[in-house]
C-alpha cells in the first residue's frame, strides 16, 4: 500500500505568510520612536502623515523628520 501526507478534512490549511512589501517610512517610524502618535490624513494631493507629539503638538511626519534630521552640506 502506498501512502502519502495527508489533511485531515475538517482542518483549513495554515494562511499563507505575509512578508513586508519593503521599508517602513522613515518618518512616520521616528515619529513612534520619539514617543508620538501617527494620524493618517487625506487630501486632493493623497495620503500623508502627522505626528502628534508627546507635547500635543501635531506637526506632518515628513517636516518633523527634516527638522530633526537637516542635510549636511
């Protein structure tokens, strides 16, 4: 007799695993890691993010970011 695996009939098979598509954004991740809450917003222009600070100030992700992180020249 040859056998083979099997599943049982009554048990669903396990979903299949969900692998990020890529990297987080940078600045809604600084946002979380200095303690803020993300919004997520919507206008004609798409989505974006704000930051609300721990300071209650609510401040667009991306303007925070640059702020903290000015380019070097």
């Amino acid at each position: 007799m040859l056998q083979g695996c099997s599943v049982k009939s009554n048990e669903a098979p396990p979903p299949p695993q969900v692998k990020p598509i890529g990297m987080a954004n940078p600045a809604d991740v600084y946002c979380t890691k200095i303690g803020g809450k993300l919004n997520a917003k919507e206008n004609a222009a798409g989505q974006y993010s704000t930051c609300t600070l721990p300071s209650g100030q609510e401040i667009e992700s991306w303007e925070l970011f640059r702020r903290d992180h000015p380019v070097k020249k």
